[in-house]
C-alpha cells in the first residue's frame, strides 16, 4: 500500500524526542537519516550517536490524517507553530523485491565469489560464498571487507589455522574455509555477530567446522592467519590480544581503518610484524604484516 513520509531537519539532542513525538502521533516506523553529508566513525562500544544535523523521517499510511498530525506537533514546546517540515508520497511498490534487487554476486580476486541465496552463481566452479544482508556488519559491499576478501583470496591456506577477531556475520572466516583454511575461530564481542556467523556458515554448509566464541570464552591458540577488520580504536587498545593470536611466520591483516589513520596502525604492529605496504580504497585502508 501506499506511504507518506513526514520529513522534518533538528540537532542532534532533540532527534529522540522528535522522533518519540511522530510515534505518539501515529508513525509506523520512525528512522533517523544524515541531514547533510558528516561522517561518523567511531561511536564508543554500546553508543548511539546522531549526527549534529538529523533529519527524522516518519512512516504514515497514506490514508493517516496528516493535518491532524502536524497540527499537533505545532502544539510543541519543541517544534512550535510554524515548524519546517516536508512530506513526500511514496508510491506503492513490493519493498522486499526492490531492496533485493540492489544485491548482486561480487568477485573477490581470481578464486571467490559472494552471493546472495536468491542470486544464481556466475561461476559454480569458484569459491562462492552464499551471504545475505543480515544481522551483522559484512556482506562484502563495504571497501573494509572488500580489502580482507581480496587479502584472503591471495593466500594459500590449505591446513591453515585462522582467527578472525570481530567476526561480525563471519563472511570472512566462512571466506577462509571454503578457501582451504583447516580450522577457523571466529570471535566477537556481540552475542547476535555470532548467531549471525553460525547462520551464515550453516547455509554454506560448514556450519560444524566453524568455532565461535565470545571474548571471555576464546581459546589459547597460535594461528597461521589473523583477521581483524573492526575500527582503529580497537586495533589499538587489542594489540597485545591480536598480536598474541599470530605465531612467528603467520600472517596478519587489519581494517575498518580511514586512510588517515592507516600509518599510524601500522606503525604500532610494526613493533612485531614485518609491514607490507598499505592498501588504499576509497577513504578506507588495509593494513598487512608477517609476524617476526
């Protein structure tokens, strides 16, 4: 059925009760959009940030009584009289077909393919990896997991152990076994990246080989390949608990790192890796190294 949405721009310390205020007035749904283009990295763990100027779009049946509705936030101490506001029309469309639509297979250097269930495989012959938009960070479309995806297809890990710390919707891990990997430990810090994970190597059919573990459970182990792709902040802080994860010749990468802040990472793992140079894409950066 058709959609209205109530579009209206506020700072970031009255989104919230904005967007409380369009639920109390009959919003199906209410999201909370970037008003103009500012970058967000890295909120702290369990944060929730807004962007200083945020516009607050409510959902309506497009039957709703929209005067009704805008008439009694003008009621507002906060918005008052004469608020700014937009509403647009949405034409009547199946979502969930358009939405999948915009997911397409994605070659990850010579070997490896990941693919959305609902998509057939270009090439049954190559690694393919079967993912769908979930519940975690990681499908392949960020340049973050692009980077590890095109770092991992490059390796040969028959019989190798893997570790892979932040393991978000464990593309990356389920990526190294069907690659060859012998054993892969995925670790997180959130309890819904591992059932996400679990998920995801269960529908590519590996689900038994793949070990998942919430930090205060990970296991002692020297592996032969260390992935993090999280954020700079993190890779900090964990450097002694990644590093201690890599045995002497083993390989290790890192992401979710701005290009700005690539040098300075890489300078503190060279402390204990022999560095290979930075890989750039876009605004983001891969960091690499062989463990001394």
């Amino acid at each position: 059925m058709p959609w209205i949405q109530l579009k209206i721009n506020s700072q970031a310390e009255y989104a919230e009760q904005i967007g409380e205020m369009l639920s109390a007035n009959g919003a199906q749904a209410v999201t909370f959009v970037d008003a103009k283009d500012t970058p967000m990295y890295e909120p702290k763990p369990g944060e929730v940030m807004l962007w200083p100027d945020t516009q607050i779009v409510g959902l309506y049946d497009a039957q709703y009584d929209m005067s009704r509705v805008v008439s009694q936030l003008s009621k507002s101490k906060l918005l008052g009289k004469n608020f700014n506001h937009k509403l647009d029309q949405l034409e009547d469309k199946d979502w969930e077909r358009e939405w999948m639509v915009n997911f397409h297979p994605m070659q990850f250097g010579e070997r490896l393919w990941i693919c959305p269930s609902w998509r057939d495989v270009p090439d049954p012959t190559a690694v393919n990896v079967m993912l769908d938009p979930g519940l975690a960070f990681g499908t392949g479309t960020h340049a973050t997991t692009s980077l590890c995806l095109r770092w991992l297809d490059s390796l040969e890990l028959s019989q190798a152990t893997v570790v892979d710390f932040g393991c978000g919707s464990g593309i990356l891990g389920i990526a190294a076994l069907k690659l060859g990997a012998k054993r892969v430990v995925g670790i997180d810090i959130d309890p819904q990246a591992l059932l996400a994970s679990q998920d995801n190597a269960n529908r590519n059919d590996i689900g038994e080989r793949i070990e998942l573990y919430l930090p205060e459970h990970q296991p002692e182990l020297k592996a032969d390949v260390v992935l993090a792709n999280i954020l700079a902040a993190p890779l900090r802080e964990l450097r002694t608990v990644i590093t201690g994860y890599c045995k002497p010749g083993g390989k290790l990468v890192l992401s979710g790192i701005l290009d700005n802040q690539a040098q300075e990472i890489n300078d503190l793992y060279s402390q204990d890796f022999v560095m290979e140079p930075i890989e750039i894409d876009g605004e983001w950066a891969r960091v690499s190294g062989v463990k001394k």
